[in-house]
C-alpha cells in the first residue's frame, strides 16, 4: 500500500494545494481512482474515462473518508469547495492532467523497490504471452501480473501501485492507440526486459500506416535502460530488421528463421491441440488451440530461460496454461464445437482465427461468425474484403457477419466464390443467432471473432442458454 505525506504528493505530482495558505502535514495511505472503494485516509484521483468522470465524484470520495483529492485544473465545482478547508481536514491538490498526476505518483513508488519488471508489447499475443511468462516465472519467482488487460495509461500505473516488499517480478502489458504512448509508460515502468510479440496492422485510425505502428512499437526499446534485455520475434520482418540495428543484446523466437529459441517437431493432435519441441530438446504439449499460440509460447520460453527458471518448469508451466475468457476457448454444446475469439480482432488475429478453424478436423460443417474489425482507418474495407478472401481460402462452408464494416467480408468471400446461399449478412445479434440457429447441427464446428465492441460473445451465450455445455 503507498504511503506518503500531503507535502510529499505536491512535490511528486508538481500541484498546487487546496486551499492555499499555511497547512499541517498528514499521511496518505492508500490510492483510489473509483469513489466506491474509497477507505479512510485514501488518495482519490479524479480520472475521466469513456463511461465516468471522476471529477463527479469528489464530494462522495471525500465523504467516505478520503483526505484528499488530486483534481484537474478547472475541474472543481463549487460544491466542493466546502469540504476543501483546513478546519474539515480534507484537501486537494491540482494538476494541469490527473492521469500524468497518477503516473507521476506510479513511478515514483515504483522506484522505491528492486524489482524485476518484463514489460510485453505487440499487435497480437499480448495477454496470452503475458500470462504465459508470469505462470512461467511463478515457479522461481513471487510473481505480481497486471489484471485483465490492463495495459493503458491508467491500467498500467495502478499495477505498478500494487507492488510490496515480497514481489520477485513484475509482468505487465504496454497497449497503444496513439503515438508516444508505449514511451511514456515505458519510462514510467523502467521495465529490465522488453519483449514485442509482433508488428501487425491494428489502430490504422490513428496511426496510419503500418510503418507508424512498428515505430511506436519500437517505442518500448527506445526508453529502455541501455542495460534492459530484449526479445524479438525473428520471423516478424519489422522486429527482424530491428534486431540487426539494435546496439543492445537482443534474443530471438522464431518457428521458421534461425532464432536463439526455436521451435521444431510441430504436431498438431486430434483435438486441434498443437506440440511442439523448444531448441530440439523440451518437448512441450499445449492445451491450445491455433498455430499462432506456439509463437506466444516460444516468447514465453525464452523470457523464463533468460531469466533461469528450469526447463522441466516451463515445460510444466505450458502444459498446464489454458486460454482466458474469451480467447481460443473451446467447448460444446449439442455436438456443435464453438470457438469464442472473441475478445478482440485485427486483421492478422482475424487471418489466424481463419486458419485455425481450417485445420480443425470436423465431421460437419465449418462456420464463421465474423463481426468488424475497427480502428482500421482508411484502408477498413480492403482489409475487410482481404478477410472475406481468406474466409473462401479456408475452406469455410458458412459465412455470418455483424455490423457496417463486415459489408467488405461478405464482398470478398463471393468475389473468392464462396456461395450467396452460404452467406448471412447481419446488424443485430437476435437474427444472427435466429438465422445460425436454424444452419447448425450436431458435427459442425463455429468460430466467433470481431472487434471488442462488436459482443459476439453475447451470441456465444444465447447458444449456450439453448443448449448444455458438455466441455
């Protein structure tokens, strides 16, 4: 828990206090960016995010017992101002932005320990290979990982907060939507060692070019400490390239260019489950479906190598992980195999969702429920109707799509040849699910992918209410 002194947090977060004038000093202990929470002698910081505004909040903060509040400049409302005076022991402090404020408040607790920290970026396999490393170094280690995805500019310093004496290693993901931003949790984090997964096109909205988004990837390697080690995947062309230029030690993964951590005897079993041997001496036997898994496994095993955790440990670590909510999960219901992607969709997730759907063995039909994939700027429908392509090339019998954007799917699949009759084109959920209720039988096997926004989950939950999950 932080701990710090009212006169410590202006110096930290370069505020001014509320209200002015002479004060008597006092101990914070704790941080909360949501009101609810709230504990006496609690820091609030007043965030504004998509859904709330913390600034809402500051009176019901400050009334369950938070003494003080870090406010931004102009945010404060004159019911506050009440509850802000030496003689009710409640204050504030004001920032010109209260996110920069929690950041500056992260990092410098951060530095209060010694920690080993891996900090993972990339277009895709960031969550999976995250995870993968912290089960991974849990077998040396006293691991601490960041919750969920929590990979932004507010996720990222609140795990940094819940660091403690006891804490070995710290695994934590950098996201991005704008330039500039992996620099500036890099700096904030300071990690040891920086890993980036792959270079794919994702968030083109704002970036605009896939040039753009390798070098805000890159963004992670460039505020590194000059002593940080680095792990990339050999057969990225973008990160292949980067490692030959890069002046600091670099480690590679990689399945089909020489790489310090290889993969080699790549099997997959009836299940769809694939197995593999690292560096022709380990062989690991995943519980996972998807080619694209072995590349997150590889990071992982090279993270945990650098970083000496025994082999048969990682090797047991792999073997025992098993997909998060809403990625590759696989189960049954009514005979009928469902593969929930879910979660998230870009192009390249898009493109190996497909090709994983392709090489499950099936004795029925093969589906895809495919929602848009946003954030792709200006090049939206190309990349859309280059999936649609993919769809036909897949060998998908059946084609359901959600949404606008998912128009360029369907165009692209009937350019392929895929059969008007054989595709079902939709902008809600309820008729999708009507209409694939009607298509499936016992046999088939369906996947679900799109954009988070899009909530094909909720269709995955309506064939669940209908029939009983056998696995």
């Amino acid at each position: 828990m932080i701990e710090l002194k009212y006169k410590q947090l202006l110096d930290i977060v370069k505020g001014k206090p509320l209200p002015e004038g002479p004060f008597a000093d006092f101990r914070i202990k704790g941080l909360s960016i949501d009101s609810r929470t709230i504990e006496p002698q609690n820091l609030f910081i007043a965030i504004k995010g998509e859904k709330f505004d913390g600034h809402d909040f500051i009176k019901q903060a400050l009334d369950k017992g938070a003494s003080c509040a870090v406010i931004s400049e102009g945010r404060l409302s004159d019911r506050e101002i009440p509850y802000l005076s030496s003689t009710s022991g409640k204050r504030a402090v004001l920032v010109k932005d209260t996110r920069t404020a929690l950041q500056n408040i992260a990092r410098w607790y951060r530095d209060k320990f010694k920690v080993k920290i891996v900090a993972i970026t990339g277009t895709n396999g960031k969550t999976t290979t995250k995870e993968m490393i912290a089960e991974i170094l849990s077998k040396k280690y006293n691991v601490l990982r960041s919750e969920k995805s929590f990979n932004n500019q507010v996720g990222v310093p609140l795990t940094l907060l819940k660091i403690t004496s006891e804490t070995g290693v710290l695994v934590l993901e950098l996201g991005m939507n704008q330039p500039g931003e992996i620099g500036i949790l890099t700096r904030m984090v300071n990690p040891d060692m920086g890993l980036i997964t792959n270079i794919g096109p994702a968030h083109l909205e704002f970036m605009g070019s896939l040039e753009k988004i390798a070098q805000a990837k890159f963004e992670l390697l460039e505020n590194m400490d000059e002593k940080g080690k680095i792990v990339l995947n050999a057969d990225d062309p973008w990160l292949s390239k980067k490692a030959k230029t890069e002046k600091r030690k670099v480690y590679t993964f990689g399945l089909e260019k020489e790489a310090d951590f290889a993969a080699s005897n790549i099997v997959q079993n009836a299940n769809g489950f694939f197995s593999f041997s690292a560096n022709g001496t380990v062989p690991i036997s995943l519980k996972l479906l998807g080619k694209h898994n072995i590349y997150n496994a590889l990071a992982a095993f090279s993270v945990g190598s650098i970083l000496k955790v025994e082999n048969e440990k990682i090797k047991e670590a792999l073997e025992d992980y098993t997909p998060l909510q809403l990625r590759m999960e696989l189960s049954e219901v009514d005979g009928i195999k469902i593969l929930n992607d879910s979660y998230n969709a870009n192009p390249v997730s898009m493109q190996m969702a497909l090709e994983t759907l392709k090489e499950m063995k099936t004795s029925g039909n093969k589906v895809a429920v495919l929602g848009d994939m946003l954030e792709l700027g200006e090049k939206s429908l190309e990349y859309h109707k280059k999936i649609g392509e993919r769809v036909k090339e897949c060998q998908i019998d059946y084609l359901f799509t959600l949404g606008e954007l998912s128009s360029g799917i369907t165009q692209g699949a009937k350019e392929k040849g895929l059969k008007s009759e054989n595709i079902f084109p939709f902008k809600d959920k309820k008729s999708l699910l009507e209409t694939l209720l009607e298509i499936l039988k016992p046999g088939d096997v369906v996947l679900f992918k799109g954009s988070r926004k899009m909530g094909l989950e909720e269709i995955v939950e309506g064939l669940k209410k209908l029939y009983p999950v056998k696995s």
